[in-house]
C-alpha cells in the first residue's frame, strides 16, 4: 500500500491519485507555479493570488495582498478583512443580496486590471489563468514565468 501511496501518479483512479501527494503524484499548474514561486522569487514579494487559491500559502511560501480564507482569531479583524477584499478584488455585500464573496470575487478577477486596484500596499506580483482570461489582456511584456495555463506577472500598478 504504501508503495502505491508514494507512487500516486501511477495510480489508476483520479480519485485515489488526488487524494494522496506524497512522492511522485501528478501536479496541477497551479502547484508547479507555487514551488517556481518558492524557489525563484524574493522572500519578502507580495503577491495577487487567484481568489480560490486557497494552497498558495503553503506551497509558495510567499505573502499574498489578502486571503480569501481569512482566519477570524477576533471580531476585529473581520472588518479590515473585508475592506481589502473589496479593494483588491472589488467585492460588495449587499444588505438586498445574500452573496458568496469568493464566487463574486472569481467573476471580477480576471476583469480587473492592475491599474484598477487601488491599494495602500505593495503588490510585486500577479497570477493570472489563461483558462478565465481573454489572452490579449495580458500584458506579456510583464511575463516572468509560465507553468502550462498559469502565468506570472510582474504587478504594473506599483506604488
């Protein structure tokens, strides 16, 4: 058993291959560009991530802008949460309307340019995913790296 566990991308089920990632498993290009990030990055960059990327922390090892998974330790500390959320990816709560921020926030990512984000902060980076984008709204000028449809950008609205 745990020859097959170890050897994940050998396995013959998706389910089974997903479930364990120890050894040698099959990686996403969202994982392979967390471990570029990692290795090829400064410790102290801060990064745009995509708002269900709920593994960056992890692999990355890198400081995002603001996390969707915010960690309510307090009362207080909802209220800045949700003031960057909105400034960075341009989300509302509505008293009309009962939304899921990060669905809102997936929707309005990709539409949202560099100069569009207005924040206090430094931001050095930005993900972006072919797969939700128009691909002549890159800037490819800014490219730094590429694993298959996820790319990585230098942030063109630096402070």
């Amino acid at each position: 058993m745990l020859v097959l566990i170890f050897n994940s991308a050998n396995l013959q089920f998706d389910k089974l291959k997903q479930r364990y990632k120890l050894g040698n498993y099959p990686q996403k290009d969202l994982e392979k560009m967390h471990y570029w990030i990692s290795k090829n990055t400064p410790t102290n960059a801060i990064f745009l991530t995509l708002p269900e990327d709920d593994s960056f922390l992890c692999e990355a090892r890198r400081s995002t802008i603001v996390g969707y998974k915010g960690v309510i330790h307090q009362p207080d500390f909802m209220i800045p949460w949700y003031d960057k959320m909105k400034e960075v990816y341009g989300v509302e709560l509505s008293e009309n309307k009962c939304r899921n921020l990060v669905d809102e926030a997936k929707s309005k990512y990709h539409q949202r340019t560099d100069e569009a984000i207005q924040t206090h902060e430094k931001i050095n980076f930005r993900i972006w995913d072919l797969n939700q984008i128009d691909s002549n709204h890159i800037q490819w000028n800014q490219l730094i790296h590429r694993e298959g449809a996820i790319l990585l950008l230098n942030f063109s609205n630096k402070k």
